[in-house]
C-alpha cells in the first residue's frame, strides 16, 4: 500500500471516529451558517443571525425532528440545506459527497424535496392538481411521452390517497388536508431519497394531522424516505421522530434519541420545552412541573454575547455571558450545548 494511500485511510479513520463521516449518513450538515442583511438606515445594514453554526446528520430512513420556538430558525435550517436560500456559510453533504457546485446541486435537487407548512400558498391557483405534481417530472424530463407522464401522475396521486378523477381539478376545490397531499404528491414526483417536511401538519385540523402523520409513516417504510420533520407541536414530534434536535436563537442546543429527549432533557431550555407537553392523564399531569421561563426571546438582530440563552436561564453564570458553549457530546448520541450542563 503507498504512502498516499495508507494516509487516506488514515484520514478516512479521524473522520469516522470524530463524527464526521459516517456510511450510514445521508445528510451531514456542518457549521451551517444564514446571515440575512436587514436595513437600519441610510445604506446602513446589520446581519440578522437566523441560523449560526449548526451541525447535525441525519441517517438514512431516518426522521430527525427538529423543533423550537417561532422564529428559532427551524424553517431557515431546511430551506438553506435544499439550498432555496444560499448558506452564508458551512457545508452541506449528501451520501457522502459535498454539495458545491451547480451540477451537485442539480443532482442534490434530483434526490432531495421540500413539503411547505401551508396548503393554501404552496400550490399554484392557476394550475390544475395534474400540472401542480408533473411539474417536477417536466423539469427533470423523467418521463418519454404524454401517456408515461399521465401514469406517474395517476400513481403519484393514489400513493397520497386521491382519485384519478382529482387530475383535472384546481387547488382551490380541495380541502386543507386534501391540499397538503397534493403538496406531498408534488415532493413524491422525483423518487426522493430525502425530504424537509416544513411544519406539514401545523395548518390543518387535529383529525386530518394524524391521518397526514401516519401517511408520511407509510410512505417512509414503503420508498425507505429519510425526514428532517421541522414542528412546534411536540407531541407530533414524538410520535414521527427517532431523533430530536432543539433549537433556540438560531443555534442547536440539544439532540439525542427521542425517548431520552423526553424523558431526560438535559438542556434547561429543552427541559422548559419538554415540561409544557400536555398529559392525556389528569392525575399525571397534575405531577408535572411546569417550568415556565422569564423574560422574552431576544431580538436575533440583537443576540445576546455568549450563551443565547442566558438572559432567561435561571443557571446562568459569568462564563455563560463571555463565552458560548461548545455543542459537544455528553453521554453516548446525546449532544448539548450548556456550561453547567454536570451541575444542574
């Protein structure tokens, strides 16, 4: 074996062992950074922070939940990750390879979608259901002829639950939840590996998020589909997840195994979260303490130095206000972001 590549290896060996690499990784995101420029006067600007510094990976078949306060960034992670907003900074790596140039990005954009938060705004008006979910397929050209494209279609149709006879209607015909399938459809169209599923359920009624829950379990075990599942509602959450990621200001401050997020937050902002969870039983949820937190979310225009979360941590110390905490791995799969973290 050369020099060469016994240092590969070598290299390859770090990777794996820091995290960094793993074969099992679908999506690995690295140091994900999204600035916004905002106006403050006269061709005056200062970046708003929406995303700073935010690593995660995601396996394949794999649902990594990722929720947080309105306003955390949650959205922006997925939109910047597909790239529908360009990164600021950090890597972006699918199966494997980076995604740096615009024929990865066309090839990323072959394997990976997005399903919109609203029903209503994501679907063209003017444009029949038919057109709404070939489109994709007219982009890509994964289709020969009229009558190919008119069953992939019909098939993209029946695997969200529609009629045939829906083809030639308009979005506005449908309910909210028949919409959201149309929207899920148009994903399905390119046979993605990948989809960021932007608070999918959170515009619907409660008796149509469970029927669109269960359909995005089906279709994941039946196209093997690997989810980033961004949410608020955390019982959602739970039951769709295998992981958690919890976000504040625009920083990843806990992840680990669902269950463990539930059962043992360790972050005192996840443990705010976790504690607000309603309990379908009344003697349990009577035991339940709820933390409520003081003060409001600070401006991310205006973050706070140090920890962003120490202007409402009941635990915060002079270290917190100077210096930001590493995002580092405290028990085997559980990584949070907290000085105090072996204290409290």
């Amino acid at each position: 074996m050369t020099d060469e590549k016994v240092l590969q290896n070598e290299t390859a060996q770090d990777d794996l062992q820091s995290g960094i690499v793993d074969k099992n990784d679908l999506v690995v995101v690295e140091h994900l950074k999204k600035y916004f420029d905002i106006s403050t006067g006269l061709f005056k600007t200062k970046p708003l922070k929406a995303v700073d510094d935010v690593s995660f990976s995601i396996k394949r078949g794999e649902t990594l939940g990722l929720v947080g306060e309105s306003g955390c960034g949650k959205t922006t992670v997925g939109r910047t990750l597909l790239q529908l907003y360009k990164p600021t900074a950090g890597k972006i790596i699918y199966d494997g390879k980076e995604v740096k140039t615009k024929a990865d990005l066309h090839e990323f954009r072959k394997k990976s979608t997005i399903v919109f938060q609203d029903p209503y705004s994501s679907l063209n008006p003017r444009m029949t259901v038919s057109d709404i979910i070939g489109e994709p397929l007219d982009i890509h050209h994964m289709y020969k002829n009229a009558e190919e494209r008119r069953e992939k279609i019909l098939e993209l149709m029946a695997h969200v639950g529609l009629n045939s006879e829906h083809a030639s209607r308009y979005a506005h015909e449908f309910s909210g939840g028949q919409r959201q399938r149309i929207g899920i459809a148009r994903s399905l169209a390119v046979n993605p590996e990948f989809i960021v599923c932007d608070e999918p359920v959170s515009a619907l009624d409660v008796s149509i998020q469970a029927q669109v829950i269960n359909m995005f379990d089906e279709l994941q075990e039946k196209m093997g589909l690997t989810y980033l599942f961004i949410a608020h509602d955390l019982l959602v959450v739970r039951h769709i997840s295998d992981r958690i990621a919890v976000m504040y200001l625009g920083h990843m401050v806990e992840l680990a195994d669902a269950r463990e997020i539930y059962d043992h937050p360790l972050h005192p902002y996840s443990r705010a979260l976790m504690s607000a969870v309603p309990m379908p039983d009344p003697k349990t949820a009577r035991e339940n303490k709820r933390i409520t937190l003081q003060g409001d979310i600070p401006s991310p225009l205006n973050a706070p130095s140090g920890c962003p979360f120490r202007t409402r941590c009941p635990y915060a110390t002079e270290q917190c206000a100077c210096e930001r905490p590493k995002f580092e791995e405290v028990e085997k799969g559980h990584f949070v972001a907290c000085h105090r973290i072996k204290e409290i």
